[in-house]
C-alpha cells in the first residue's frame, strides 16, 4: 500500500483504537481500514435502512387481509 492519510482523532477514540489494537493484536491501520470498508460495503449495499422507520401508518400495515391469527 502506497497511499497514505494523517488523521486527527480525539481523545476517546484513540483510545478505543488503542484498546483493539492491543485486545485483537492488529495494527491501528488495519483496524481503521477494515471499518472504512465495512462502511462503504454497508451503505452500497443496504441503502433502503435509510427508509426503515419512515412511514406513518396503522400499526398492521403489513399484514396481509385473511391471515390475521
């Protein structure tokens, strides 16, 4: 790898990257390039969760007529 990014991180998250690093025994960028990815993996993949929760309606919207228990 060739490409390189200075990052200024507060306090409590350098702390929590230090915590990992030292808990799972990676190296501090391998531990932020693995999140990166994961992010980027689940906002290309999953884009309809940013419509969870967003319709008012009745509380059995969902159901379908004739199958109520």
């Amino acid at each position: 790898m060739s490409n390189t990014i200075t990052l200024r991180l507060p306090d409590d998250l350098l702390q929590w990257l230090d915590e990992e690093s030292r808990t799972t025994g990676l190296p501090k960028g391998r531990i932020v390039r693995e999140q990166l990815e994961q992010l980027r993996t689940r906002k290309t993949r999953q884009p309809f969760l940013d419509l969870a929760g967003s319709v008012d309606s009745s509380p059995d919207l969902s159901r379908k007529k004739g199958f109520e228990a």
